[in-house]
C-alpha cells in the first residue's frame, strides 16, 4: 500500500488524530482499529506499542504518514479505523438499545459541534444516539477528534426522518427542545421518566415548529440578552438536567 490519504466521505477508512482519541479507540473499539502510526518524536511510544501490543494491533513509527493524514503540527500519533468493522458491531446490535435513554440531533450541520456534543453524551452516561439525515458524517475525523474519542464508546445511528425513528422506539417519553417550547425546564423540577427521547435540532434553524407536537417541547431559561444558546451548551444543559442525581 502506497500509503493512507487525507478522509474522503468514500474512503474504506477513517483514522484518529491525536493521542486521547486514539488511546480511546485502541481501548474501547480494537476490533476497527486497523493499524496505529506515531512519529519518532512522539513522548508516549512505549505505553502505545504496549497497549497496541495487548490487543494485535500493528503499531508503528512513521511519522511522515501521521502528517500525511493532519493538517495541524502538534499531531503525533493516529490510528486507522476499519469504517466497514466499526459499523459492523452496531448491526450486531440492531441499532441502539431500547431500554435506554437516547440523545436525537435532527438535521446538525456543524463537525465539530456534533464531535462534543457526543462527548457531552458520554460524560452524562447517554450511550445512545440518534441522528435524523441529512447530517454530517460521524466518521469524519474532524468529528472524531472533537469527540475525543468518545464515538468509539457510543451507539450511533442514522435515521431518514424522526417518524422513522419513532417507529423503533415507542416507548421513549419525547422531550424537543425548542425556543417555543411550553415547559420551561429547571434543576428543581426536570422530568425524571424511565426512558425518554432529548430531541434537539440544528445549530441555526432549531426544530421545525411541527416538533412541538412530536411530546413535550421544552425550553431552558435564559436572558433575553441573547436570542438563543449555542447548541452544544444546550444539549449540554439538557443532558445534565435529565442526569442529575445519577452521578
């Protein structure tokens, strides 16, 4: 092989950049992880080989490949992911779990805020995702680094429209979030139901007005000094007030 290229949505791979997101897909997903490249300059070789080593992962130094694949200087080390092994065990699965609580992001635009809101998915114990297309690809790497790795811990899935995912998880109690939501939320009083659906939209448009009567719309408080808040800090807020008490 002559080599990896910088991503394209095509490609038969994907890769890491950076240390934390590839120790993380090493760790938690060794069975997409393809090989692993660093560069001679690289402070932590030991513990990679070692952790590469553990799971039959070839590891090796090549650092004219890792900046083959970034465009930032301060990348040592990636990891090639297998997109076709990385899919595979989320068929295994049939999709996400039914009897836990999922996080819906219906029509987002932007890599790098769909890269940490996942990342706030993880830290709050939300293990799935939904995402309504058309939406950025989560194998992007730009995604994965915003991430931090935390794709590699996540149940993902894409869905043509929300009815669609509607139709395999019933039982979820909906929440949309919307700027005209009826139930303002707050820490004294957020629902607590067995298994519920957080449903967010884009990042400039929000949700359609149909979507408040897709459940309960919801609404967080704030100044009206500002007309609306960054996606990532209201899912971030959402997903703290549907957790409370759990960590």
């Amino acid at each position: 092989m002559e080599g990896y290229k910088p991503y394209k949505k095509d490609s038969d791979y994907s890769y890491s950049l950076g240390a934390f997101p590839t120790f993380e897909a090493i760790k938690k997903r060794p069975d997409c992880v393809r090989e692993v490249f660093c560069d001679e300059s690289f402070t932590e070789k030991e513990k990679l080989f070692d952790e590469c080593k553990k799971r039959n992962i070839p590891c090796r130094v090549n650092g004219k490949q890792v900046k083959r694949l970034s465009d930032k200087e301060n990348v040592f080390v990636t990891a090639i992911i297998d997109k076709a092994a990385y899919e595979k065990k989320l068929d295994e699965t049939c999709g996400l779990m039914a009897d836990k609580s999922h996080l819906v992001l219906v029509n987002p635009s932007n890599m790098g805020n769909m890269g940490t809101i996942l990342r706030s998915c993880l830290a709050f114990g939300i293990h799935d995702v939904a995402i309504i297309s058309p939406a950025p690809d989560i194998m992007n790497p730009k995604v994965i680094r915003s991430s931090m790795g935390a794709i590699f811990s996540l149940r993902i899935k894409y869905y043509d429209s929300f009815d669609e995912y509607r139709e395999f998880y019933q039982k979820h109690e909906v929440f949309t979030f919307m700027l005209d939501g009826k139930k303002p939320l707050s820490a004294a009083d957020a629902p607590k139901p067995e298994l519920y659906s957080l449903v967010f939209g884009n990042e400039a448009t929000g949700l359609p007005e149909e979507f408040l009567h897709k459940g309960t719309s919801v609404i967080i408080p704030e100044s009206p000094e500002v007309d609306s808040l960054n996606i990532t800090i209201a899912v971030g807020i959402g997903l703290f007030l549907f957790t409370q008490g759990k960590f």
